[in-house]
C-alpha cells in the first residue's frame, strides 16, 4: 500500500454521507423519528433504502443487509454494530430527558445519562440494528 504522502491527489474528498445497515428498515426509520430526524423511502426500493438531510448538510441514509448484501461483494452484517453516531442536544436535561423517552418506548440503552470528565452529560443507546447513538450536551462551565 503507497502512503499517503506517495499518492497524488488533485483534491481533498468530502464526507457528506453516512450510510447505516440496519436489519429492519421500518423500525429504524421509527427509532430515528424519536430522535427527531424524518426519513424518506427510496422510491425504487421503498424496502430496502431511506434518506434524511441533515441541518449541518450531512445526509444519513439508511439500507437493509439485505440491500448491502447484494450491493457489496463481500459483504456480511456484522453480529454487532460497530457503528456509533453522536447526537448534540441544546442541554444536559435534554439528554436527560430524551434518554428516558426512548428507554422508556422500549429503546436498549447501554449507558445511562452521566457527567463525563470531558466536560459533557453523555448516555447512549441502541438503534434496532444495534448501532449506538450518543446523546450528549456540553456541561455548564464552572
């Protein structure tokens, strides 16, 4: 493999898309409307692939294994998800708040809100693909 100072590069790439695997469309796109985010089915393969623009100009898309499967050589679902996306409430009782809204519609959390010594109030939870999703807020300063 060239290292990365042997390639040429004529520009720098943009990231601009995130793209999740989950094993049940529909109950992802119901885990993330809870978050607050609307997805919009494909219209060629309303099953199997879902969109949402983001305010920050990021678009998450959403497709089944079996989407993936066919798409990517290779390609297998992982046991777990390896995948942890981070989401930035306004306050640390947001995050409160919304980590008690999603346990309590049945969402697995993995941690419980807590003050991190890195200056945030962080809980996480699972999407129905097992993928995190953080919740965090900057902490008051002192």
């Amino acid at each position: 493999m060239k290292q990365s100072s042997d390639l040429e590069t004529t520009m720098q790439p943009t990231l601009n898309v995130l793209d999740i695997t989950v094993t049940d469309l529909g109950a992802a796109i119901d885990f993330y409307r809870l978050l607050g985010l609307e997805f919009v089915r494909d219209q060629y393969m309303p099953d199997d692939h879902a969109g949402c623009d983001l305010p920050n100009g990021l678009h998450l898309m959403l497709d089944t294994d079996d989407l993936r499967s066919k798409t990517t050589a290779e390609w297998t679902a992982p046991a777990n998800g390896r995948t942890f996306l981070a989401f930035q409430l306004e306050t640390p009782a947001d995050v409160d708040a919304r980590y008690a809204e999603l346990t309590t519609a049945g969402v697995t959390g993995l941690q419980e809100p807590f003050d991190a010594p890195w200056g945030m109030r962080y809980a996480t939870v699972t999407d129905p693909a097992g993928n995190g999703v953080d919740l965090y807020a900057d902490l008051p300063s002192s």
